[in-house]
C-alpha cells in the first residue's frame, strides 16, 4: 500500500496528471504493519518473560533484525544529501537530524515534520520506542507482561494528551498512534489462547479483510477523527481477520513460498523503495508523454522495479547478515 501510493502520487506529481487513485488511504498500510509488529514481537518476544537476560536477547535480536538495514539506507541517504543534494525532494542536510537519524531520536525538521534523513525512517522512531517499552515489560512474569504493555502505553498516551507535551521528544513518543502497536499486542494475546480451536475459513478473512479496507477508506476522510481510531480499528479487523481465519500454505507451494518471499522482504522495500523511484522519476518522467495511460505504465514499472530491487536486497545483504551469527550473538 505504501509503495503504491507512494509511486502514484510521485506520477502525478511530475507528470502533472490528476491520477483517480490518488485519494484512496495508501499510507494507512504504516497503521497495518504497526498493528502486526504489536501481533509478531508479542508472539516472538512470549519465551523472554521473566527469563534472566530476557530483556538483553530481546534487543540484541531486535537490533540485529532492524538496525543495519535501516542504518545503510540512511547512509545512502546522507551521501545523495551530500553527492547530489538536488536529486532529494525535500530533505536538506542538517548534521543534528543526522545524528538524531542513527540514533532513532524525533528531529523536527525546518518545516516543521518530525522526521529522519531518511524520512521513511518516522516509523522506526515509533517501532525502536515500542521496542524499548516491550523490553521493560520482559522483566516481569509472562501472565502480567504483555498486560502491562498495553497498560503502560495506554496511560502514557493518556498523560501525553493531559499535559500537552511541547518538546518533540515526548510529544512524538505520546502520540496515539502507539496505542496500533497495543491492538496488535491485544490480537496477539487472544491468538496465543484461542487461535488452535478456530477453523481456518477463507472466504470470511477476505470478507473482514475487504471490510477492514474499506471501513479505513471512509473513515479516512472523516474530519478530526484520531489516526488511531480512523486507520488502528480497521487495520487490526484486516490482520485479526488475515492472522485467525487464513489457512497455512501448503508446504512447497508456490503461492507460498511467494507470500513468504514478499513477507521477508518487506522491510528492504519499505526502505528501499524511494531510492528506486527517485531514480526512475529522474531517468524517465523527462522523456514520458504526460498522458494517462504513461502515468500508469510508470506506476507498474516502478512498482515492479522496486519489488525487485527489495528481493535482492533482502537475498543479497539482509538474509546473508540476518543468517551470519556471531558466537556472541548465538545464545540471543
């Protein structure tokens, strides 16, 4: 979703056309993989509670899944800021959000967006955080653990809007969104409890899944409604719906061992994936016909280049590192 909306907005952008699709909540699929992070660390982070160095191997694990990808994206950002400051669109080079970058802080830029160099990165800020906040939870036992996430997050949200937090630090770290992680840690709870006597059906995942969509699509245009309530709901209804009722794959399927390809390297597109289309904007809009039907033959190419390119990132860089793991690493 974030791809596409990315591509098609980037379409109509430089070539000057109204596309139709434009307008749909494309960015919204940041509040699904929120709301799936809370769902996948709270199922992976279950044999930590309460276990001695729990917390330690949780973010060892964490860091290694998450930092370097992100970090030589960054890097790759801050040379084109340095090498070819005007092939970036908005971002100009400041060596305090640069450091703040790496170090997963929120930086108010110049124009007021709290962002990274890379700014895809404004989702990383939140993720690191609730990383943080999980980790402290793992001292406790597994019964109250997850629990207390949910209701440390809740109250923490709850202040933050109470107080008024000024300073970007707070404001960013208590703002509601985080509560999508809290869904996802909620749905988790209830999969680990329930998920072995419900029959897989399908046909009514895709229904809820379809349902969650467009409910997210109406809300989206619902003035003053909270991103929580108009993008959180729906999109724990989608991955509720996707996580309970949709059937394993068959092993060895093609259809599943697709879906797991894409799956493993969604993170290198979300990272990436800008890269590819600022570079096909450059190479391609100039020589384009500023016609519909180009516009649209743009989007598939870059969509298709850009899953490309994550694919071999993830098999290239990612997975050879991720599978690489030093003896020191090996008891995490």
């Amino acid at each position: 979703m974030v791809l596409i909306g990315h591509v098609i907005a980037e379409a109509g952008h430089y070539l000057a056309i109204d596309m139709p699709l434009n307008d749909l909540p494309w960015t919204r699929g940041v509040d699904i993989f929120f709301v799936i992070s809370g769902f996948i660390i709270l199922l992976s982070g279950q044999r930590w509670f309460g276990c001695p160095g729990g917390a330690a191997a949780f973010l060892a694990r964490r860091f290694r899944r998450v930092v370097p990808l992100y970090w030589l994206f960054t890097t790759l950002m801050l040379a084109v800021l340095v090498l070819a400051p005007g092939a970036a669109k908005d971002t100009v080079l400041n060596w305090q959000q640069v450091s703040a970058s790496y170090l997963f802080i929120p930086f108010e830029r110049y124009d007021g967006r709290v962002a990274p160099i890379l700014s895809l990165g404004w989702t990383l800020n939140y993720e690191i955080f609730f990383y943080t906040v999980f980790a402290a939870a793992l001292f406790m036992p597994r019964r109250i653990g997850p629990l207390a996430v949910v209701t440390g997050l809740a109250l923490w949200v709850a202040l933050g809007a109470a107080a008024g937090f000024s300073a970007t630090l707070t404001r960013v770290w208590s703002n509601p969104i985080v509560l999508e992680f809290c869904f996802g840690v909620l749905l988790g709870l209830v999969w680990l409890r329930s998920a072995a006597r419900i029959a897989p059906n399908p046909t009514l995942a895709v229904l809820l899944c379809l349902a969650g969509l467009v409910l997210m699509t109406a809300l989206w245009t619902v003035e003053d409604l909270p991103r929580w309530l108009a993008a959180g709901l729906p999109a724990a209804l989608m991955v509720g719906a996707m996580a309970f009722l949709w059937p394993a794959a068959p092993p060895g399927s093609v259809a599943g061992r697709f879906a797991g390809l894409m799956g493993d390297s969604s993170y290198a597109l979300y990272l990436s994936h800008r890269f590819v289309l600022r570079a096909l904007t450059l190479l391609l809009v100039p020589v384009l016909p500023q016609t519909q039907t180009m516009a649209w033959i743009y989007v598939a190419c870059a969509c298709a280049a850009a899953l490309a390119f994550a694919v071999l990132v993830h098999r290239r860089f990612e997975n050879p590192f991720l599978m690489h793991r030093p003896a020191r690493f090996r008891w995490a």
